[in-house]
C-alpha cells in the first residue's frame, strides 16, 4: 500500500542485531504513525591511491570484519572527490556503532589515501539517501503492522518499497505545547539534588493552561503529572526557552533523585536524552529551543525571555509580572504572595507560546531546506546548517564528502571600507549589490574543487583573481557554482511565487519563510569556506572572492565619481551616493550591464550624519526610523542607559536639527540619574567571560561580579556573560561591580561613575562633531537663542 505522511524526524535502533531506521510522522488523516526500514545499512568509503588495486584492497578490508558487525559488502564505486574522479571503495557493515571502529583500522591500509562519510550519524544518513525533507510529505510504499505497545503512535508500517519527498506545501495541524518550569531555591544556583521544581506551567497550541505545583517543597507528584500531561497531549513539537540548557537538563536530574522515569517520549521507557547540537532529543517528538533563534537576533542585547517577547511584540514587559529567581522563595513560602509567581510562570509560557508563533515557521522553512530534523536546525549554527544542504547537493553531484579536520587559523585582506566624508548630509541613496558575494562565486566558478595551482593557469582556460592571483577553471562549473546557482534561482522563483498570493495568506506566508531560508544559506555560503570547521574549508577560494569584491566596487566608486555623483562612503557591497536620480539610474545600468552585476537602491536617507571613523554613522530614514550604526547603541559593553542617550541625541539632531535640545537632553538624564530616577535594569553593564575565572590575571568588573555569583552558589563556565552594576563605596572600580540580580535599589548605584563612564562618553561620542564639551554638558545654559545643526557643520 501506499502512505502519504509528513516527516516530524527520523531515528533508529538496533533490534536483535539489526539496524531498524525509525520515522515518526503524521498520516493525511491526522494520525500520529511510525514507519520501520529494516533494509537500511551504515556505510562509508576507502579513497585509494591512484593506482592500488580495488580487489586487493577490498580483500585486506574483508580480512577486518568482526562477527558482532560483520562487513557485508566492500566494493569499488565511481566518484569524484573535490571535482576530480577517485579510485575508491564502498564499506558497508551492520551495527552504526561499528563504522568508525572499521575507520580507523581501514585507515592504516597503505593503499588508501583517505577514509571518509564515517562521521556522518545513521539517522541522517538515511535523510541525505532517501532525499527526505524534514517538515515536509512524503509517500512510501509499505505494509501495515498495527499497533505496537512499545510506542505511542495510532500505527506502524514497514517500509517495503521507495519513499519519494512530494511537492506539497500544506501542514497537518500539528499539536504545540510550551513549557516553563521554575525552582525553588535560597543559595543562588539551583541544584536538582537538593531544589525542588516548584511549578511546571504548560500552554498546549489548541489554548489549555495548566500549572504542575510542588506540595511545598514535594516536587514528585508535579512532576508524575507534567510527564502525564504530556502523554495525554501528545504534542509533536515541544517548545521552551533555554530549554535545552536548564529546563529538561534539570527535569532529567530531579527525575532521577526522586526515582522516577520521565517518559515524555513516543517510545516507551526513552527518557530525552542530549544530542549532538547540544539539543535535547525526545523520541517521536520534535523539542526546539526558542532560545536558539533569539541569539540570532543581533538587535537585543540581554536574551532574557520577557526582553526578547516585548522586543518581537509578543508580551510587553511593562504587562507583565517579572520577578527575579533569587526571590522565587519569599514569593513561594507567603501564601499572599504565591499568586503573583504562578502569574510570572503563566506569562513566561505565554510568552514562550507567543515566540513559537514567530520563530516556528522559519524553523520549519529552514528545516525543509537544510534536510536538517527541526530540533536539530535552531540548535545548528549557520555554518552547519549550510554544511547538511551542501552534503545533499554533493550526493546528488556523485560528490565524496570530505572529513572535518583541525586546522591552523589564517588571516586574509577583507572588503573594501572607504574613509567616509565627515558631517551632515542630506538626500542619501545607499546603493547595495544583489548577493554580491554568491554572485562572484558564481561567475567565477570559485570553489575548493575549482581552484589549481599558478603553475597552470591561463586567462584562456582559468578566472585569475585580483591582487592574490588564485586560479579557477573555467569549465566544468564548479560544486559550489552549481549550488548557489540553484540557491538564487530558487529564491528567485519563491519571491515570484509570492506575487500570486495576498500578503496575509499562508501560502503568501510560508512562500517567504522558505525565501528567507535560502537567502541566509546563499549569503552564508562565502564565510563558510573560511570557517575553520567547514568540511569544504578553502582559505584562497574565502580570500580571492573579497579580492573580487574589492576590485568591483572600486570600479562603481570611480565610476560614479566620473559621472559626477558624490559619493559619501563605501563599505563591502554598499555605496552611500547623493540621490540624484538620473545619475544614480546610470549608476545602476552601469554595474548591471558592463560588470555584470545586480545593484538596487537598498533605501533612502533624508538626512546621515557621519565622522571620520569607518562604519560609524547614522541616519534618518525616509520612514522616519532612525538608523544608528558603530556608535555605543549596538555595541554589547555599554549599558542601555547609553544606547537610549545616543539614540534620542541622534533623534533630535537629525530630526528637529537642534543641538541645544540635545544638549539639554543629556543634562535631564544626568538630573534623573542623580535623583535615583533611572531603573536599575538600564544601568548594567554585560560583558563575556572568555576564559575560566581562576585564570584572570587581573580584577576587572565582570570577573569581580563572576566570582561574587560564585560565591551564591552560582556556575559561571566560559562564555556566559556576566550582568554587573557599580554601586557606591571605596576601592577600586572591580571591587565595587555587583552582579545586577543583587543590587536591585537604585539608591545604591554609584551614579557619578555612570555619569562619568557612560552617560557623557556616550553623548559626546556624537555631539562633540558638532562642537560640544564634557563642560557644555554640565553647565546650565539658558535654552534661548538655540542654535540649528547648521549652525555648527554648515549644510553639505
């Protein structure tokens, strides 16, 4: 028979000695079904040397073969390995876990040259083979074997026949659940041994609320119903905040304290268990952490769940209850006061449904494109998330895939960064290049499987980059021409597509989270052969694509200084030109037509206001937004105090074009910081710990404030960022940073440093360009006879 399904995720196991690949999916008629492979076997490959013998090879590898995985089949296979056709050889086994045993005992044949594909993980070697599509449907061929007590599905199949991916773009409705849990205790960290999980709060996507609460400090029977809940629910998504890192990680070592199982899974007895992105895996069902997502948005600063849900409109800060962990027992132990954090756990679950709302159908998108299982793809970086596309384009190219290696870091010359012309300007278009990275892989055929040595080369046959003389054949097109080439026709396509739908359908929707998935592997693809874990890492393919770059908007800067358009600033694949319209338009048909790129007005500026320093600028956009860029406002080592002062300043400057009010500004916020007006949250100061604390040789603030935390019992590990405020007293400026959870009274803050160290810097990094002292900022000047931003620049 034949079964339509919807691929959630693919694992496996092994049963009396035998692989069984296992597909958790949705029926067309909503029900939860498994589906068996028992035909699946792991394998990897032998590359030999140019002329060793296959057959001889093939027997010293058979000589290996041990009886608990024995090798079933070596056999020579014809493949290319970066572009080139190998000699090599197919080694087939039976338990997973013996592959990368065989590896190494194949590697000391002296016949071959190198063993590859044996990292990659059976589960996802069956998705590259079967060209399976994560979030996508399918159709298999299989029989049907009912019921099995062992899983909590409606049916089980074998797969008998071919699974084929199908061009359908709906989705089941699938049930969500969010969760939340929040622990009770006095010392700072929270440890599973000791603490108990005093609420679990689930929101499930069809809108039920539930709270799971500790009878006291009685945590065993919250948690017997929360994993209850779950298995009566059964949700195929399960979304947290941080979950991957404290929620389930806690859940997990509480459980077992207490002597219980958490069964949360589709498979009996398999509690979730930590996976290779750091991801926790639940069998049968897809756990994504919101948190993953959110650290991609570079906009925020502090990653904490109520900041990130008001930032993307989901729940604003100031409606909801926030109450700090160090003080969950007081809530907790006054019956008065309980209510108030069980509402703080409701609006964090809310909050955690209202972020899955937004980050899901991109992750979904991501998912289906990167072949990538949806709880894997959040937890991936870019660089991996390109990897696993780029490993099923290599299958489809008959590519070996290459091993990932440790490698030395190289530096190169990166894109071009003109001085820009200091002060006001008005009327300003910002030219930006169509993918302009992609696009010169593209037309010069870079790739780690394209590039020869010098010795070679000719203009004839080979594209010779600029300043670095890196050769590329011209013919055949390349792996990662051919792949790009696909990634922006299909973008192209998918942005058309979208023109058939109004913008508030779900096609018009999903249509563009697709788009945007594959414009973030399209750009990502340039950096990711200089990223050092790339299995296709090439250094000279990185650093001859910048010196490309270079060169062409070199070309468009004289070009347009020919033609008499002035131009403001340049940086990588952007120019900053007087707006003149007739000229710009020439511009255009200039790049498009002699360089053979695509270029387009990115947006429009009524009014920039730049110094001397390269990418430090900010602008007025036609819209109205203000665009701020390289000042303290986007940089993570200055409070947001001192992002909001430079934000206003630039606001008035450029919007009511009055120095004087801007000054006046500065001098009511050093007014308010004096009278304890400014909330202790826009005081802190987050820096990152980047080494253990044991090994800093000197006392700075953020160490100070770590070993502080430390010292409540708090683990600080490499990497976490530390949230200090300055409060008042002797010593040294170390010695008086507080981590900000335990100075939470604005009567302690030193505000003479914040003055001093944040507020006057931050304000002067933008208004000394228009003449304006540490000393204007502190005398009271009358607000008469003000002066325009003209007054001082002059008009450019």
């Amino acid at each position: 028979m034949l079964l339509d399904f919807y691929l959630l995720d693919v694992s496996y196991e092994v049963v009396s000695q035998e692989p069984h690949i296992i597909i958790w999916g949705v029926s067309r008629d909503g029900k939860r079904v498994l589906l068996r492979d028992k035909r699946f076997r792991p394998y990897f490959y032998a590359i030999l040397r140019e002329k060793a013998s296959a057959e001889a090879v093939a027997r010293k590898i058979i000589s290996l073969s041990e009886r608990s995985s024995p090798l079933i089949k070596v056999e020579p296979v014809e493949k290319k390995f970066y572009g080139k056709p190998v000699n090599a050889l197919k080694i087939t086994t039976v338990i997973p876990e013996y592959v990368r045993k065989y590896r190494e005992k194949v590697k000391e044949i002296p016949e071959v040259v190198e063993v590859v594909e044996a990292d990659i993980r059976f589960s996802l070697r069956y998705i590259l083979d079967h060209h399976l599509r994560p979030c996508g449907w399918h159709r298999a061929e299989v029989e049907a074997r009912g019921r099995n007590p062992s899983y909590k599905v409606e049916e089980e199949y074998e797969v008998k026949g071919e699974i084929n991916p199908l061009e359908d773009w709906s989705t089941p409705e699938l049930r969500i659940m969010a969760f939340d849990i929040e622990v009770y205790n006095e010392t700072g960290t929270p440890k599973p041994e000791r603490d108990p999980v005093i609420i679990i709060g689930v929101l499930t996507s069809n809108g039920v609320f539930k709270q799971f609460l500790a009878d006291g400090f009685n945590d065993k029977n919250a948690i017997i119903e929360f994993t209850r809940f779950v298995q009566t629910y059964d949700p195929d998504i399960i979304v947290g905040y941080n979950s991957n890192r404290f929620d389930w990680q806690y859940l997990l070592e509480r459980a077992s304290v207490l002597g219980l199982k958490l069964d949360v899974g589709r498979k009996k007895d398999s509690p979730p268990s930590t996976s290779t992105y750091g991801h926790v895996s639940i069998a049968g069902r897809l756990n994504v952490d919101l948190y993953d997502f959110a650290e991609e948005i570079p906009e925020v600063k502090i990653k904490s769940l109520d900041v990130v849900a008001d930032y993307l409109g989901v729940m604003k800060r100031e409606s909801r209850v926030l109450i700090d962990y160090v003080d969950f027992p007081k809530y907790w132990n006054d019956p008065s006061k309980r209510g108030l954090l069980l509402k703080y756990n409701e609006d964090d679950v809310r909050s955690t449904m209202g972020l899955a709302d937004k980050f899901l159908p991109f992750a979904m998108q991501l998912s289906y494109i990167t072949r990538l299982p949806l709880d894997q793809v959040g937890a991936a970086s870019v660089g991996y998330r390109l990897e696993w596309f780029l490993m099923h384009e290599a299958l489809l190219n008959n590519e070996l895939i290459p091993n990932r290696e440790e490698k030395e870091a190289e530096t190169y010359k990166g894109a071009v960064v003109l001085t820009p012309l200091k002060g006001i300007h008005e009327n300003i278009a910002v030219l930006d290049f169509t993918s302009m990275y992609p696009n010169i892989m593209i037309k010069y055929n870079v790739g780690p499987d394209t590039i020869e040595k010098p010795d070679g080369c000719s203009i004839a046959s080979h594209y010779i980059a600029p300043e670095v003389g890196h050769c590329f054949r011209r013919e055949p097109p390349g792996f990662f021409k051919n792949v790009l080439s696909m990634l922006l026709s299909l973008r192209k396509l998918l942005r058309s597509e979208m023109k058939k739908y109004p913008p508030t359908s779900m096609e018009y929707r999903l249509l563009d989270e697709r788009q945007k998935a594959v414009k973030i592997l399209a750009n990502a693809t340039y950096g990711y052969m200089g990223w050092l874990g790339a299995r296709w890492y090439c250094r000279e393919c990185a650093e001859a694509v910048t010196a490309w770059g270079r060169t062409i908007i070199t070309a468009v800067i004289n070009r347009a200084r020919e033609m008499g358009l002035k131009v403001i600033y340049g940086d990588t694949d952007s120019l900053f030109v007087e707006n003149d319209p007739v000229k710009v338009r020439s511009l255009v048909e200039y790049v498009e037509r002699e360089l053979g790129f695509e270029i387009k007005i990115d947006k429009v500026y009524e009014r920039v206001f730049f110094t001397e320093a390269k990418k430090r600028y900010a602008g007025l956009l036609t819209d109205g937004r203000i665009d701020i860029v390289g000042f303290e406002a986007v940089r993570g080592d200055w409070t947001e105090l001192a992002k909001e002062v430079q934000e206003n300043i630039t606001s008035i400057l450029l919007k009511e074009k009055n120095v004087d009010k801007a000054v006046e500004y500065v001098k009511t916020v050093i007014a308010n910081l004096m009278q304890n007006k400014i909330p202790v949250e826009k005081l802190i100061i987050w820096k990152t710990l980047t080494k253990k604390i044991e090994e800093y040789d000197v006392e700075s603030p953020h160490v100070s404030a770590a070993r502080k935390l430390e010292k409540k019992g708090l683990k600080i590990d490499v990497g976490d960022k530390v949230g200090f405020v300055i409060v008042k007293g002797a010593g040294k400026i170390s010695e008086r940073a507080e981590p900000f959870n335990l100075a939470k009274d604005p009567r302690l803050i030193d505000v003479n440093y914040y003055i001093e160290h944040q507020v006057v810097p931050a304000a002067l990094r933008i208004l000394e360009y228009f003449g304006i002292t540490e000393n204007d900022l502190r005398k009271i000047t009358s607000t008469a006879g003000r002066k325009s931003l003209f007054d001082y620049l002059g008009k450019h």
